[in-house]
C-alpha cells in the first residue's frame, strides 16, 4: 500500500529541490497548473514547464515532454489525469529522476508503488503550493 513520505521529509524535499519539471503546465493564469507553477517559481524555484504545442511558460523555454528536457530535473510535478502516469513514471525511470509530485487528485498507486520500487520519492495527492508553505 503506498503512503506519502512524512511532512518532515516533504519539507525536506521541498528544501533541497531547485528545479521543478512541471508536466502539464498551463498557459491559462487561472489553472492550478500555472498559478502553482507561478508560485513556486516566485519562491525561487527553477520552473521548466512541459506540454506540447507551446515554446515558453513564465519566461521559460517549454518542452513537449520529459524526454526533451536538456537536464534531469530534481523534481517532476504533476498535472495531468491518473490515466498519464504510468507513462509519465516510465519516463522518470528512464531519465534517474529523484522525485516525482503526483497533484491533488492525481492518484494511480500502482504507478507510484513502482516508481518507490525504482528509487524516487513520490508525493501523491498533495499540492506543492500548500505544502511549500510548511517551509515557513
């Protein structure tokens, strides 16, 4: 059975991180996927925004998808379905990444029992925007 790593390894994690993946950014201000992106990025985060069909989110250049990016990222945080993490995990494997951030709402257990199994951290059904406000 999977379970989110504790509140003090999650303000750990979000200490150490400097660059965030976001996959399934959003150009639209009003969606978590930008305003969370945008948050983190003005609490000093590094944001590389990755979704196919734009060149640039919040002054970054975009990527359509994970494999695309020019460096591993310290974290992969989420917006898409539960569908789309399986593949999104396979992804993370792949490239070594560390640690993966599963949105509020996005859940698939299986997937992320198995990216444990590889080695990365998963946070799964949390927002980054609320927990990065236990830092304070």
């Amino acid at each position: 059975m999977f379970a989110n790593p504790s509140l003090d390894d999650i303000r750990s994690l979000l200490r150490t991180v400097k660059t965030v993946a976001v996959v399934g950014y959003s150009p639209k201000p009003e969606r978590p996927a930008h305003y969370v992106a945008a948050y983190l990025q003005q609490r000093g985060y590094r944001i590389i925004p990755v979704r196919p069909g734009i060149s640039e989110g919040l002054g970054e250049k975009a990527y359509a998808k994970l494999d695309d990016l020019p460096e591993v990222p310290d974290l992969v945080d989420v917006f898409r379905e539960p569908s789309a993490v399986a593949a999104i995990v396979d992804d993370c494997i792949r490239l070594g990444v560390k640690h993966l951030w599963l949105q509020d709402g996005v859940i698939d257990e299986a997937a992320a029992l198995r990216a444990q199994a590889a080695g990365i951290t998963v946070v799964m059904n949390r927002c980054t925007l609320r927990d990065q406000g236990l830092l304070a």
